[in-house]
C-alpha cells in the first residue's frame, strides 16, 4: 500500500510539474507574440485548431519522433547522450529506401535501415565503451559524415530522373498501409512505433537487460561491485538506440513520404526533436507517443500560422519555447546525475 501511494505522489508530481512548465510556455509565448505585434490568442487558436484537427497527419509525423525519442531514453537511462539520432535517422531512411527500390520487400527494408542504423550507433559505443571517446562528439562528427553521404547517395544514384530534387519512390509493394476508411485512418507505421514503446518498456522494467541498463545509469559503482561491466552496457544500449532510430527513419519512409528530397530537408531535425520529446516522456517510453503527439501537432500548426503573417522563424521560436519549458526541469535533473556519475567513474 505504501509503495502504491508513492508511486501515485510520483505521477501527481510529474503532471503538477508538466501542467506547470506547459503553462510559463505559453505564457513566454505569449509575451513575445505580444512583443512583436502578433495577436497572441488568435496565433494559440489556430495553431491548436490546425495541429491537432487531422489525426492521419498527426500520428504520422509522430511516428519519426517516437522512434528518436527511444533512441534517446534507452542510452540515456544508461547514463549516455546519443545526440546521434540524427544520422541514424538518416541512414536508417537511406537504407530502407535503397532496399526497398531494389527488392519491393517492406520487411527487408525495415531490417535494412534496422541494421543501419545499429551499425552506426555501434561505433558511438564502441569509441565510448573501449576508446573514452565522448558519445557527444563522436555523434555529431558522424551527424555530418552520414548527412553529406546521404546526400550524395540520392543525388547520384537513387535520384528520381523526371524529379531530380527527388529520389526515387518506394514501390506500392514495399509501401507500410494506413488502417482505416477514407474519412479516417492511422498509418500502421504508427502502430509499430506505438507497440515498440511498449516492448522497449518491457525490456527495461521486466528484463535482466534492462535493469543492468538502468542500474548502471544510476550508479556504476553499484553496478561494479555486483560485476556488471557497465562498457558492455553503454555498447548495448548505444546500439538499440541507433537500431531505433534507424527503424524510425525506415517507418517514416516506407510508411510516410516514400521518398527522400536529395537535399535531406524533410529528415532535417527529426532527430534532435527526438531529444526533447524523450525529456517531456522523461524517459519513459510508455509516455513518449503522447509527447511525440503534442509536438507533433505544434509543428503541423506552425506551418499553418503563417496565414497571419507570422515568419516561419518566429512559429518556430515559439514551439522552441515550449518544449523548453516543458523538458528543461527534468533535463536539470538528469544533467546532474549524469555528471555525478561520470565524476565518481573517473574516481574509480
């Protein structure tokens, strides 16, 4: 009973905390739209109405925003920044693309860009794990390293010939379907990512992997004293997040777009808005679809705001100060911890 009463005290705190982070967002945002001479309550009324009016387009731009979102807890429950979400998205697209053109086979364009993005979260580890090379820096150096070949890859050998700022499209065959009638329907993309959110919580609340995972994110001098190498744990869980992220590019492409711009401005920041949502979900993976939703509606009702004259930067502001709000007490807290950690390792 006592546990139970805990736990609610836990969850109560957290919505308090949310309701009230949520609500200083706003009341920045409004203060700047009033700053710059835009009708603040006009701005929110369209934004709401616009974003979150279409289910269909809204599960399914959060379906990449789930996928980076896991790809940043699950490292990051194991004490780990994996800021590389980003090039894992984006080779996890390339691949599953290429795969898919060539084969028609949707499992093996998701088993594609899977791997992909596995092989480069690997590296990150491995330079982490057995080189003390920081996951921060080597992610955002392979960040680059795989935009620019992405980028080189579709303008040179997956370009569409009668849309050259384009690559070619998936095949019908290979194509995820939405589930639904005309009037409404859900990607089943959407669906994947939703049922992963549920087995990545198994994992680390049901599984000996997952408590190794989140004991050594918690104190790896606990972990070494019950002989839990904590450099195989960073590796593990290094991959499982490229694999995600890599997943969610692939989800995104085959169930999505079905295509790729060779400039890659349609995968461009999916990645790192992956991170904030993982910090709104803090880390929990069962609530990480209900964040990925809410930003994905304020995107999708950013676009629409600027019927009102407002420059896309400023709608973009304004998202960027709400998720601010909203992620940045847990982010305090876990920044702490994080180098607590790292502190005591370097004592060891």
């Amino acid at each position: 009973m006592r546990v139970r009463t805990e736990l609610l005290w836990e969850v109560v705190e957290v919505v308090f905390e949310l309701a009230l982070s949520l609500f200083l967002g706003f009341v920045v945002g409004v203060v700047v739209l009033q700053l710059l001479g835009v009708d603040p309550f006009e701005y929110f009324r369209i934004l709401v109405l616009t974003g979150f009016s279409d289910i269909g387009d809204l599960l399914s731009k959060a379906t990449p925003l789930i996928a980076t979102g896991l790809a940043f807890a699950l490292p990051a429950l194991a004490g780990l920044f994996n800021i590389g979400g980003e090039g894992q998205l984006f080779i996890g697209a390339l691949a599953s693309l290429a795969v898919a053109y060539f084969s028609s086979n949707p499992l093996l364009a998701l088993i594609a860009g899977t791997a992909a993005g596995t092989g480069l979260g690997l590296i990150v580890g491995i330079l982490r794990a057995y080189r003390d090379v920081n996951e921060v820096v080597s992610s955002i150096m392979l960040n680059w390293i795989v935009y620019y070949m992405t980028c080189f890859v579709l303008t040179v050998y997956l370009y569409n010939p009668i849309y050259p700022q384009n690559s070619v499209e998936v095949p019908p065959s290979a194509r995820l379907a939405w589930i639904g009638s005309e009037e409404w329907s859900v990607p089943s993309c959407f669906i994947v990512a939703v049922l992963i959110c549920i087995a990545m919580h198994l994992l680390l609340y049901r599984t000996p992997l997952g408590y190794t995972i989140r004991l050594v994110g918690y104190s790896i001098r606990s972990a070494k004293y019950v002989g839990i190498d904590h450099r195989k744990v960073w590796l593990y869980s290094m991959a499982l997040g490229g694999a995600l992220a890599g997943l969610g590019g692939a989800l995104y492409v085959l169930g999505v777009v079905y295509y790729v711009d060779t400039s890659v401005h349609m995968l461009e920041g999916l990645g790192f808005t992956g991170i904030g949502v993982a910090l709104i979900a803090r880390l929990q993976p069962l609530a990480i679809p209900i964040a990925a939703i809410f930003i994905s509606g304020l995107m999708i009702g950013s676009s629409y705001v600027q019927v009102m004259g407002v420059p896309p930067e400023l709608a973009q502001l304004v998202i960027g100060i709400i998720i601010v709000a909203l992620s940045a007490p847990y982010a305090y807290r876990y920044l702490l911890s994080v180098i607590r950690t790292r502190t005591r390792l370097g004592k060891l």
